[in-house]
C-alpha cells in the first residue's frame, strides 16, 4: 500500500495508546455498494493515514460487517474497527459481536 504525502490528522485515543484518524469512514452506505468499491475506497482511506472505521449490525442486516470482514481481511490489525450494537446489555452486546 503507497502512503500519500497528505495524512488525515491522527488523535490518541484515550488512554488506550492506539492512534486513530480523526475522519472515520462509515459502514452505513456500504450496504449500497459492492466489495469491490469498498475495497477501492478502503485502499484510498488507508493511503492517506484513515484507520477508524464505523460499522453497525443494524446496517443491511449486517451486510456492511461482513463486506467490511472480507474486504479488511490479511489487513485487520492496520484498522480500529467499531462495530454499534442496539443491544442494550453487556451479554446482549457480545452476542452481536
């Protein structure tokens, strides 16, 4: 993957240690567009330093996890990844995950 020269701006994120980019890239439209687009458009996000990405079950009936799971995979750990949950207790919680 080539690294632009423009980076989006990074923030820490808590006390955690990790690094995020402050411009998240959204899951909800993802729904709407195939692998192949979002893997193009992950490609870009990633050159330019992006490495937040947003997702929710509730997006197509989870259709924007899994295209994300394919197009992130070999490259997961190069992301933070937040995934909603509707849930509404910390057992209900791990059972969308």
């Amino acid at each position: 993957m080539k690294k632009s020269s423009l980076q989006l701006p990074k923030i820490e994120l808590g006390k955690t240690g990790k690094v995020l980019s402050r411009l998240g890239l959204g899951g909800f439209h993802q729904v709407e567009i195939s692998t192949e687009i979002i893997n193009n458009v992950v490609d870009i996000y990633q050159e330019y330093g992006g490495n937040y990405i947003e997702t929710a079950r509730g997006y197509g009936d989870g259709a924007s996890e899994k295209k994300l799971g394919r197009v992130l995979e070999g490259r997961r750990d190069d992301f933070i990844l937040c995934s909603k949950s509707e849930a509404g207790t910390a057992d209900a919680i791990r059972r969308d995950i």
